[in-house]
C-alpha cells in the first residue's frame, strides 16, 4: 500500500529524478513503479532508504503501511 503522496511523486517527477533517487536508495526505478500500482510493497527498510534519498520528497509512511500506522511515526510527523 502507498500513499496517493508517492502516486502522485511518481506522477510529477522526471524519469532522470526517479533513477537517481532509487540508485541512492538502493534499488531501482522499476520497482517504484511495481509500488505505485500495488504490484509489490516496500519493506520497512525500503521505505528508511527510499525516505532518506529522496531528501524530504518523501516519507516512509508513503511507502509502507507498518510505518505509516506506527505512532511513533505519527508523532514524528506532528
């Protein structure tokens, strides 16, 4: 499950955007693609790299239920 957040990322964002963010994070722009249509989930891990590559663009909780739903996260966010 993702946010409509990392839909519309996905939407918006140039190709060259989407591959430098996924190489950073370890892993391709393919599988954001298989994210965004619900083709595959991101693991929490993922979710950490994707959050940290993307320099704000992005969260965790965008990628991944479990954080998304976890409070601690919640309160982070506030």
């Amino acid at each position: 499950m993702v946010s409509n957040r990392f839909k519309k990322w996905m939407e918006t964002t140039t190709l060259l955007r989407k591959k430098e963010v996924a190489r950073q994070a370890k892993s391709s722009h393919i599988l954001f693609y298989h994210l965004a249509t619900g083709y595959r989930n991101a693991s929490n891990e993922l979710a950490a790299r994707v959050e940290h590559a993307a320099n704000g663009e992005l969260d965790r909780g965008d990628l991944n239920a479990t954080c998304a739903s976890c409070k601690y996260y919640k309160e982070c966010k506030k």
